[in-house]
C-alpha cells in the first residue's frame, strides 16, 4: 500500500519539523509515517525507502540505517551541506 501524495509530503515536513523543533537532529522514517498515516504502514518499508530518498534529494539532509534495523532510515542535516 503506497501513502497518498499528501500523506507523503506531510510525512516530509514532520521530519524536518521533527529534526528542527526537537533538537534531535534526527528523525526516523518509519516513525514519522506511523505518525502520519497510521499503524497500517508500520511495516510499509518500500514506503520508507521513497521518503528517504526524496528527503536526500536535495544534499541538504543525509540518510543511514538505525543499528539494528536494516528496513527504516534515519534522517538528519547534511553537515556537508552548503548553500551557494
């Protein structure tokens, strides 16, 4: 089951509020979409996969697996990043 278009781009801003407002600066996809759409794609890793890679997009936020979990992604700054 793929999340509707707007469900995604609401899963994309509460990770970056998420990695802003919280002072983490990291955020876990999967949590992010639990809270978003719901324990019904708790498990919807292809799902994970697609909201890391836009998050990536730009080089401004970076990517990595959670120790231990080889299907979720943590999302945080590029510290690479700049803007020109």
């Amino acid at each position: 089951m793929d999340l509707a278009s707007v469900e995604f781009n609401k899963v994309l801003e509460e990770i970056k509020e998420h990695i802003k407002l919280e002072n983490k600066h990291t955020c876990r996809v999967g949590w992010a979409v639990v809270k978003i759409a719901g324990q019904k794609f708790e498990k919807s890793y292809h799902n994970f996969d697609k909201i890391a890679n836009a998050m990536i997009e730009s080089g401004e936020y970076a990517k990595e697996r959670p120790s231990g979990n080889e299907k979720d992604w943590n999302i945080f700054k590029n510290p690479q990043y700049k803007l020109t």
